[in-house]
C-alpha cells in the first residue's frame, strides 16, 4: 500500500496543482452561479408544464404561463450562452496565473471567442402548394434568400448564433481561450505596452497599458481563424465541435469510460487526494458540456443526446459512504465506527463524506480499500446501464451537489419515480458491499 502511494501521490498531486488545469477547473465553477440559476428555472418549468401535462392539469400550467415565461427568459440568459459565461472566466483565471490586469484578460478572452465563431445563421423551409411558380425568380435579387427545389434557404447575419454560444462552443472556448489569454498575458509580462506620463490616473493608464497585447492576441486569432476558414472552407468553431468535441463526447458515453472516472476519483480518495480536483479537467470538460448539452434538449423537448453526465455521479454513485454508515448501524459493534458513524451520518445526508472519510478512516485504511473501490464501480455500473436501457430518464437537470441522495436522482431526473427506486437500489447494493468488511472490523477491532 505504502509503495502504491508514495507512486500514485507525487503524479496526482502534480495533476491537482497543474496551474493551467486547476484555471480549467475553477473556470467551469466560476460560471455555476449563473448556470444554477438556469437549471433552477428549468426545474421550475418542469414542475409548472412537465408534471402537470402527464396528469392532464394543462390548467395550471396556464394560470402560470407568466412564471412560465419569465423562467424560460432567465435560461436564455444562462445556459443559453454558457460558453461566452465560460471563456470570460477562463481569461481571468489565466490572468490570476501571470499577475496580470484579470478584467482585460477576460475581456480579450471573451473578444477572441468571438472572432472565432460564425455570424450568420441559416434555417430551411420547405414550401408546399407553390403550383407552378417559379421560386428563383420570385426570390432572385433579395439578399440571404437562396432556392433550392422547394426549399427556401434564408440567411440572416450581423448576429451570435445560439448553437455556437451555449454548450457546443465550449471546446472552441476552451482552446480559442487558452491562447489568447497566454499570448495576452505574456506580452503584458513583457511589458509590451503603452507607457504614460505619472500624472495620469491609475484608471485611465492601466486601460492603455493592454493596448498592443490585447491588439496581438485578437489579430492572432483572427489570423487562425481567417486562413482556416479560407484552407478548410469551414469554420474554426464548427472543425472542433465535428473532429474534437463530438468525438470525446462519444467516446465518455461508453461504459468502460463512466466506470473508469468512478473508480479514478474514488481511488485518489483513499490516498488523501482530492478526486474531484484532480478529475475535474474531465468531469466538467467532458461529462459536464454532455450535461448541459441534455439540459438544453430537455428545455426544448428535443431527444436527450448523451447517456450520462456529470450530475449522473451524484445521482447514482458518491453517496456510496452512506451505505457503509447504513452497514455500521446495522452490524457493528466496533465503538469507534459507531460514534464516527453518529457524527457523520448528518453530514452525508448532504453529501458532505470527510468527516467519515478522515474520522473512521476511510483513507488510507487497507480493510476497507477493496469495498472503497468496489462500490463506485458497481453503482455506476448499475445506473449506466438502467439509463442506457431505458429504464430510468437520462439526468437532465443540474442539482446543487448538496441535495440528499435520492432525492438527487429524482430531481436530476426531472421527477422521474424511477430515479428514486435506482437511488435506493444503489444505496443497498453500497451497505451490502460494506457489510462483511464492517464485520472484519468488529474481529479487529476484538
């Protein structure tokens, strides 16, 4: 155990303090304020439209249409245009890495991202009972209107597309950020920038000293992007979200993958590393843009898209610690688990597990390294497969981490019942997986 950690420790806890990830990180918590917020209106929506039309209560839902209606303009301005929440964050996290003015970098961030993106967007109407009018000459001469058959292509510009700000763009957010805040906050390490006279005021200097950075870090990106537009006959955005995003997102949807992040993150649990920190690149880069991509399907009642998401581990899988106080109460007779299991059973209620993990231990305790492991590696097993089998809805909604379990899975779910039953099912699959090493310590404990 001592030489797996003294191999293991070293590399995670470069991986948990690399600079740049640990900016990735608290760049995907720095938009959840804004992104809870969304989720919360879409959970109210699902509560006003949702429920009642399965019962055929479509009356409540119209005496509040005004609740309605206000929820739906507060995801619009949230996970609508999560992307453009994101990158902004990304610069000033980078920004914090070099010392540098965080508010320009941001602003540069956010600016590059922009000039990356497309600024047109073109919907498809097919016409039907148009006899014999002749449709190219009818529209000939008016600009963003092309035919095609029956098909009426018009084009409008001079605008963000929506399928480029939200959820999709994040990849290209991701890498267009990166960039331009580095190339940004070198430049201003090297003091590339307009000098002024003393005399000048602090507010209005510090502006101009990101003049010639912020100038060569957005013409570098607009350099990429004209060129690959005009090599590829694509756009930047579009090239990443078909050959990355799209790809990665599909691949974490497989169920090696899922159950290989559950058994990563609780194993750098049992050394004392912080796993959601150092799996947070891939929790919140992968598993997170699947969950707001369902969030947005859910909003527009379109089919879900991905299996499982970032929330689906909190629904299903880390309240495993529960189940071995469940185990305790049940069997134990070791004094020490049963008072560690009455101090934390309240704070595991809410999904807060240090105080059982640190207390009885859990970390580093060799007896309980195996059903540690094991549990997440079951229960996400389990509710993979009962989602991707269609027997309980896809998690949609993003909960606030401390919802109690359970509970979690049926709003996660959008009130789906099933939920619920998958929830208790994991939670005694965990307390049967800890029972017989409770009982081992009982005889140690002997």
């Amino acid at each position: 155990m001592d030489g797996i950690q003294n191999k293991i420790l070293p590399i995670a806890t470069k991986i948990g303090n690399q600079r740049f990830l640990v900016a990735l990180r608290d760049s995907f918590i720095g938009t959840m304020p804004v992104v809870m917020t969304g989720s919360i209106a879409i959970l109210i929506n699902a509560f006003l439209v949702d429920i009642p039309s399965q019962f055929n209560l479509e009356n409540i839902t119209a005496m509040f249409q005004w609740w309605v209606d206000i929820n739906s303009l507060v995801f619009k301005g949230s996970i609508s245009v999560v992307a453009l929440l994101f990158i902004y964050c990304l610069g000033v996290n980078i920004a914090k890495i070099y010392n540098i003015d965080t508010l320009s970098s941001g602003l540069v961030a956010l600016s590059a991202f922009i000039i990356s993106i497309g600024n047109s967007m073109t919907s498809t109407y097919s016409l039907t009972n148009t006899g014999d009018a002749d449709l190219s000459s009818l529209f000939k001469g008016i600009d963003g209107i092309t035919v095609t058959g029956n098909n009426l292509n018009v084009t409008i510009t001079g605008l963000l597309p929506g399928a480029q700000i939200n959820s999709n763009g994040y990849f290209t957010a991701i890498i267009v950020g990166f960039l331009s805040s580095i190339v940004f906050c070198k430049l201003m390490g090297k003091n590339w920038t307009i000098k002024l006279p003393e005399t000048v005021p602090p507010a209005i200097a510090k502006p101009f000293l990101s003049i010639i950075p912020a100038l060569v870090s957005l013409y570098v990106v607009g350099v990429i992007t004209y060129f690959f537009s005009q090599i590829t006959g694509s756009l930047l955005i579009d090239w990443i979200y078909r050959v990355l995003q799209t790809p990665l997102l599909g691949l974490s949807q497989s169920f090696f993958a899922v159950v290989l992040v559950a058994v990563l993150t609780q194993f750098f649990w049992f050394f004392g590393i912080h796993g959601g920190n150092v799996m947070a690149p891939i929790m919140e880069g992968v598993f997170g843009v699947a969950l707001l991509a369902n969030l947005e399907a859910f909003q527009n009642n379109e089919p879900i898209p991905y299996v499982w998401t970032s929330a689906s581990y909190g629904s299903y899988v880390w309240y495993a610690t529960l189940g071995l106080l469940i185990a305790i109460f049940w069997f134990s007779k070791n004094g020490h688990y049963k008072e560690v299991a009455k101090l934390g059973v309240a704070p595991c209620l809410f999904n807060i597990g240090e105080p059982v993990m640190y207390g009885l231990p859990t970390v580093l305790n060799p007896l309980l390294f195996i059903p540690f492991i094991l549990c997440p590696a079951v229960m996400s097993s389990v509710a993979y497969l009962a989602t991707d089998l269609g027997w309980v809805s896809p998690v949609t909604q993003n909960v606030t981490w401390v919802m109690p379990p359970v509970l979690y899975g049926f709003f996660s779910t959008g009130f789906d019942w099933r939920a619920i039953v998958l929830s208790l099912v994991n939670l005694t699959l965990a307390t049967l997986i800890y029972l017989p090493f409770v009982k081992m310590a009982d005889k140690e404990a002997v």
